[in-house]
C-alpha cells in the first residue's frame, strides 16, 4: 500500500485493471448482444453473442453494442441499441493492454440507437458498470 501511496503522490499514472475472460470486451468492427434487465434495483446481464458491428439486432429484453471499423479519424463510434424495458446506463473503458487511454459514459435511451465517440486507439473496449438509467 505503502508503494501505491508513493506512487500516486509522484504523479506515476497507474493501470487501469484488466477485465476478466467474463466480462464484456469489444475490438474495432465487433458487436454485442446481451439480455439485460433491472431486477431489485441493480442490472442483471446474461450471456453475450459476438458478432459484427452494423449486423446485429436485439430482440425484446436485449440490447447491442457495437464498435465502428476504424477509420482516418482518432476516434472509433460505440452505438448502442436497447430494446429493454428501461434504460441501461454503462461505462466504456479503451485499453492498450492494461492502459486506460480513454473512457466514456454512455447514457440509455429506448426507441433510438445512442452513439458515444471514443478513442480509436484502443485494443479493447471494456463494458462494465452497468446501471439503470433515468427514463428520457
């Protein structure tokens, strides 16, 4: 602890932490769907189907993200589409390995795609957080 409290106290910028196997990253050109409900206040997730950004659709109870292709720009686009029964707020965190270059919070909305910009330098973006979101 003694060597953390240095550390930060020294300006030294520390890792973001890895995400685990378990939980919900995306590469440039990927998209992922999930079931996803509220239950006692808190979001309840269920197992994720990879596939192609643009390509999937969520039915009822589930919602998708996707991540654009990279393109010229410095920034790749996260687009989200919910068909849940509330909205579903989340963090999206870009990593080069363990090193957090950027992270968005991304705000639900039902009955249109949300699209948030994030840094299109990343290996990996991290979904986690998950919340529920104030009724828009």
């Amino acid at each position: 602890m003694r060597l953390i409290s240095l550390l930060a106290a020294a300006g030294v910028a520390l890792a973001a932490p890895q995400p685990k196997p378990e939980k919900l990253t995306l590469k440039a050109g990927q998209a992922l769907t999930f079931p996803a409900k509220i239950e006692g206040g808190k979001v309840v997730l269920g197992s994720a189907r990879r596939g192609v950004y643009g390509k999937m659709e969520p039915q009822a109870g589930e919602m998708t993200v996707g991540l654009s292709p990279r393109d010229k720009d410095l920034y790749d686009h996260l687009v989200v589409v919910e068909k849940t029964a509330a909205p579903i707020d989340f963090v999206a965190t870009g990593l080069i390995g363990e090193i957090k270059i950027d992270e968005r919070v991304v705000n639900g909305a039902l009955g249109a795609p949300v699209t948030q910009r994030i840094g299109g330098t990343s290996w990996t973006v991290w979904l986690h957080e998950f919340e529920a979101g104030a009724a828009k």
